[in-house]
C-alpha cells in the first residue's frame, strides 16, 4: 500500500470512528472538523492526549496527508461538507464563527 493510500485509510477510519459511540470518537470528529474549517472548529492538541496509540497514528497520518492539501478533508473522503456540519451539530461541538453574532 502507498502512503497515500494508506493516509486515505487512515482518514475513512477516522472518519467511521467519529460517526461511532465509543469515548475517544467526539474527540476524533473535533480533529476531523478542525480539518474541515478550523477557524469555526478548532482543535485542541492536548485532546490527542485522550485517544489511543492507534487512533493517535491515525490522526497524524491524516494531518501529514492535510499538510499541503490538495483536496479538502470533505472532498477528499468524497462526502459532502453538509456531513460534516451535521457531525458538528451530533456532537455538540460548537461552531466559533457564530460567538457574538445576533
């Protein structure tokens, strides 16, 4: 497999696990939605503190991969954003852009 295949692995993976329930997945869609705009969602690094060996990889493969994107995360998994604003919305996870606005 080559790296970027194996980075697209890494990134369907993690997108599977923030859909998912367990208790590393809410932190995985804050990485994945810091990705997608991360002016409205940015992500804390001290959060990879709380995810497992793997999923901690996983998440560098996918940031090593979003360095020089050439596609964007929504596109690249071949989804639309709306998907990703409905994570947001699934896991509370709340959009900064619309702080102080009326």
């Amino acid at each position: 497999m080559s790296t970027s295949d194996a980075r697209l692995a890494a990134l369907r993976r993690l997108w599977t696990v923030a859909n998912g329930h367990s208790g590393q997945c809410k932190t995985i869609a804050k990485f994945l939605l810091g990705l997608y705009n991360g002016y409205r969602f940015p992500f804390d690094l001290t959060d990879f503190r709380t995810l497992d060996h793997t999923l901690f990889r996983g998440c560098l493969q996918v940031l090593e991969q979003d360095y020089r994107p050439e596609l964007e995360v929504h596109d690249r998994l071949g989804i639309p954003g709306a998907q990703f604003e409905r994570l947001a919305e699934d896991w509370g996870i709340r959009d900064h852009s619309r702080e102080g606005a009326l």
